[in-house]
C-alpha cells in the first residue's frame, strides 16, 4: 500500500475518533441555549484547562511557530511572551465576568457589556467586530489542516479536500452538541498535541543536527541574525523592535477578549476553576518550547522551503520516519487546527445571533439553537473560501485578527473597574479604535515604528472612550456598584436606556 494511503488511512481514524468523542459529549446537556452555548455552567478543571490551552494554541503556533522560527527566528519568541501577559489579568476579570454571567444568565460577551451599557447599537457593533475578527482566525485552522493532509499525503489529498473533510467532522460535533463537544474534543486534542509536539521537538534536531546544542552551533555560525532579537521581518529584513513589542501588547490584550475564550467564564463550575486555570496556564504554553526546535531545525536542512508554514510536514517526510510516526504528527497537527477552529465556530454563531438577532426580535430557545446551527454552516463557508485562496502565512492572519479584537478591551476594564464610563463613551471607543485599527491595516506605512495596528486603535480608543465618558451623564451608583462588586448582584438591572 502506498505512503499517503497508510498515512491517510490513520488521518481517517483520528477524525472519527475524534468526531465521536464529540457526539458522545453532548449526552447529558440540557436542550437549551445555556446548554449549548455555555454547557449548563457546569466545566470542571481539567476540561477548562485544556479548553483554554488547546483553543489559545492552534495551527498558528504548531504550523506557524515552526515557520516562524524557521524564516524570521527569534521573531517567533513573540508568541512565547504574549501568553503569559495576556491570561495574568483574568485571574481577576475571570471569575468577577463568571458570577455576574451566572446571576444574569449571560452566554456572550455582548450580554455582558450591555448589561452595563445598555444599547441594541453596542450589541450588533460588538457582533460585528467579533464577526469580523473571527473569520480570519477560522480561515487560518482550516487553512492549518489542509497544509498538513497536503503534505503528508505527497498532494494526493489536495489542501482545498482536507480542509473541507476535517472542518466537516468539526462541523457535524458542534453542531450537534455545542460547547460540550468543544470541551471534551479540545481537552483530547489538547493532550495528543502536546505529546506530539515533544516528541518532535526532541527528535527532529537529534536526527537532522546530533542533538539541540549542534543544531543552534550550526545555525550562530550561519545565520546568526536568526537567533538575535527582534529577530526578522517577512520581507527578511530586521523586524523593529515596535514591531516585536507591539506584537507582544496587542496579542497579550486581546488574548482574553476573544468571544470563544471570554465566553468560558461562563461555562466554568466555579469561580476557583477560572483562577487556577489561570495559574496553570503557562504549563501549557511549555508545548511551544519544541515546537520553535522544530523550525530551527529546519534552517539548515532544509535551506530552502518556499512556504515556512510547510516546515514541519516538509521535515517529517525528509527524516523518513515510520508511516506511523508520520501518521501521528498529522494527527497532532489537526489536533492544533480542530481544537480551536470549533470553538471558533461555535463562538462566531453564538455571537452572531445572540448579539445580532435575539436583541432585535423575539427568539424561542428553539429557534435560537436552529439559527446558531445555520449561522455555523454559513460562517464555516465564508472561512473555507479565503482559506483556499488566502496567501498570507499563517501567524500574520492571526496577527490582523488581534488588532481588531483587542478593541474590546477597554469596554471590559471599563464596565468591570470604571464606574464613570458611560454607554456612549464605549459606543464611541469602540468606532473610534476599530476604525483606526482597520485605517492602519490598509495604510501600516502611516504607523510610526512599525507599531503594530492594533495599538494605534488603543491609542485613539482609550482617550476617545475617557473623554465622552466624561462630558455624558454618568449612570446611577446603584447600577455600577453591581459590576463594579458584583457580589451583591441580583437578577434584575436597571437600564439607562438604548442608544
């Protein structure tokens, strides 16, 4: 039987394994959107460890990281840092957004910040921002998966196929059993990609370099500048240090303030869940540690890859590994891809008519399980077109993404820690800094030192949020002190109106 049958055979049997273990986890959930959008509040911490790990660490760090270290070196480290930086301040904001989310019985991230800014305005805004935000980082797993069932298949499973069949069983568990398959799917893969990312990272530079201290000996004498910050830009020049830096801010921003991470505050069994979640977090962010080996190794015995984000499937088959080992990596790697693209679409459809529909009409639980279920298949095609024609690498769609999702953090921090922000101060932030975000995406010569853009819409959002805050009316003490210290909260709110 030929390499890419075996090989293909094993992919096969990953994905229905994992498709059952998705089915299966919706057994047991109540047929009610707090069920399947928000697994009836009921995640303990080995799932929600995985869950958070295995949704923040994707085919960006297992297929982009490697490319990364392998064409722009220390550049990669940015990913190593953000991680940290970015999950330290939920340790707070956590379970303070869970017990308000509990009393109120929210599911989404706009339920949330309308609870505290009532407007119909901000809620379809913040939808549309999410939307946006999360399309490309859905075209970015698929585009993952495809890249590694190419590889490892020598092109006999061409990239548009494999991400159509490996999204397809993504497709069938989500739809099926919501968040739970989220959970128990993720905490899976979780486990088989790190397993599978250090047995690589370990291996690789021995078969290819003697051992790890060869492999970088190689490397200072040929390529230095790989192994000096910042490291390098796409084009192959220096990458500045705001680059490097703003990089590290706005992923470390945003990290929390996507809609698919965010909304776990609402899944957790307790507060002290999200808390130790949060402690033990890092442990996870070890598994990126082999993964940049990887690319590494790839400098010089591979010279010459066009594509970076290849490195990995590239090295596999020059080592000439067992078909096994061969079929396990491609099974770690679609680990990486499925772990978060489910959560992503669950979370891009949840959103969409949670916060862009039911605010507008009146919506059974039924019909809104049917709507997120239909909203899924169109946002899982819209994601699947850009990903068999996009060009960019894999670590610069995420990037983009970042910019614009991170301009939900001040509406946050404010509705959790400012009681003088005011439903318009946010409206007005939020236009502001996704504006600026976007002008500086399509013009980035306009950004001074090579700032990423996604700082220069905080830059323009904070003053704008502050300063309409603070000449609007300011909403009643009574209402804020119940976010502010939510541990009086009770299930009805007071509203300043809609905007």
């Amino acid at each position: 039987m030929s390499q890419w049958l075996v090989v293909t055979s094993m992919i096969v049997g990953y994905l229905l394994v994992t498709l059952a273990i998705g089915l299966r986890a919706g057994k047991g959930t109540s047929a009610t959107v707090d069920g399947y959008v928000a697994g009836d509040r009921n995640f303990g911490l080995l799932v929600m460890y995985f869950v958070t790990g295995a949704t923040v660490f994707s085919a960006f760090a297992f297929l982009g990281g490697p490319g990364w270290a392998y064409s722009r070196g220390a550049a990669a480290f940015y990913i190593l840092s953000y991680g940290v930086l970015g999950i330290a301040p939920w340790y707070v904001m956590g379970p303070k957004i869970a017990r308000i989310g509990r009393r109120l019985r929210l599911v989404t991230q706009a339920q949330f910040l309308t609870a505290r800014f009532p407007s119909k305005t901000l809620s379809i805004l913040i939808a549309l921002v999410s939307v946006v935000a999360l399309i490309p980082y859905i075209t970015l797993q698929m585009k993952g998966a495809g890249i590694v069932i190419e590889a490892v298949t020598e092109g006999q499973v061409p990239l548009w196929l494999g991400s159509l069949v490996s999204y397809g069983i993504v497709m069938i568990y989500v739809l099926t059993s919501g968040v739970a398959a989220v959970g128990w799917t993720n905490t899976f893969q979780g486990l088989f990609m790190i397993v599978i990312a250090w047995a690589l990272g370990l291996y690789l530079p021995h078969a290819l370099h003697g051992g790890i201290g060869p492999m970088f000996t190689e490397i200072i004498d040929n390529h230095p500048n790989l192994l000096t910050l910042p490291g390098l830009a796409s084009n192959g020049n220096p990458w500045s240090w705001g680059g490097y830096t703003s990089a590290i801010i706005i992923s470390a921003v945003g990290l929390t303030m996507w809609p698919h991470i965010f909304m776990k505050a609402f899944t957790a069994k307790n507060e002290k869940i999200i808390r130790q979640t949060v402690v033990l977090f890092p442990t996870f962010q070890l598994f990126l540690v082999p993964v940049f080996l990887i690319g590494f190794a790839g400098v010089m015995a591979l010279p010459n890859v066009d594509r970076p984000d290849f490195i990995l499937p590239e090295l596999i088959l020059t080592v000439d590994l067992p078909l096994i080992v061969v079929g396990l990596f491609c099974a770690g790697a679609l680990s990486a891809s499925m772990s978060t693209g489910d959560a992503l679409l669950h979370a891009t459809a949840s959103v969409a008519v949670e916060d862009g529909v039911r605010p507008f009409a009146t919506l059974s639980e039924y019909t809104q399980r049917w709507m997120i279920r239909v909203v899924m298949v169109l946002a899982g095609g819209v994601a699947y077109f850009f990903a068999v024609s996009e060009g960019q690498s894999l670590v610069v769609l995420l990037l983009t993404s970042y910019g614009v999702i991170a301009q939900l953090a001040p509406p946050v921090v404010a509705a959790l820690f400012w009681g003088r922000a005011t439903t318009l101060g946010v409206l007005c932030g939020l236009i502001a800094g996704a504006g600026a975000a976007l002008f500086g995406f399509f013009n980035p010569d306009s950004i001074p030192w090579g700032l990423h853009e996604g700082v220069l819409g905080l830059m323009v959002h904070i003053p704008v949020l502050v300063a309409v805050s603070l000449v609007t009316k300011a909403q009643s003490s009574e209402h804020t002190s119940r976010f502010l210290d939510p541990a009086p909260f009770q299930s009805s709110i007071s509203h300043e109106g809609n905007a």
